[in-house]
C-alpha cells in the first residue's frame, strides 16, 4: 500500500491531455472527447462561435480569437482578426507534436 501525506495526496492527480482546455483574456475553450468545441466567455468578436467544430483534436485561445486543429491537419480560426491571426484557411498538414 503507497502512503502519501495529505498534500502529497492533494498534489498527486492526473492530468489532463494537452490541448483540451485553453483561455483566452476574457473566455475559455474546451476540447469534447467526441472532437467537437465549447467555449464560454465574452463572446463579442466571435472568439466563442465554435458550435460547429468537430472532428477536432486540439484547441487555442488567444486574446479574443481562438484557433482549432481538425484531425486532418486543417486549422479552423474565429474571433478577431485585427492582425490577421485568424487567415488560416491555407493552413494544412498541420500536426501535435508531443514532448
């Protein structure tokens, strides 16, 4: 039997995958176990319109836009776009590379 101190016990949980939960300034990202996106938070440059995201495996969220890789290597982008961090739609072959 493995005994542990009660903080060693409180420090000793699993965690999470990479890339299922993101925050950007003022809202948060979440990646289902069935590939599809919800996001909570200020919505006011559509950086939350992610309801029809699927077949996702990762997700990021900048400042007010957030960012969503397809399992085929495409990225899907919403929110504000000021500085263009949103034109991805050349973007392919894109892939997690794991530490």
């Amino acid at each position: 039997m493995d005994y542990y101190l009660p903080i060693e016990a409180a420090l000793k949980v699993n965690q999470w995958p990479k890339y299922t939960i993101a925050a950007g300034r003022r809202h948060t990202v979440g990646l289902k176990s069935d590939g599809t996106v919800t996001a909570v938070g200020d919505n006011k440059n559509g950086q939350c319109d992610v309801s029809g995201w699927r077949d996702m495996v990762a997700v990021a969220a900048g400042c007010a836009h957030t960012l969503g890789l397809k399992s085929d290597g495409t990225v899907l982008a919403v929110g504000d776009n000021e500085y263009g961090q949103c034109d991805v739609s050349g973007w392919h072959g894109i892939q997690v590379i794991s530490n």
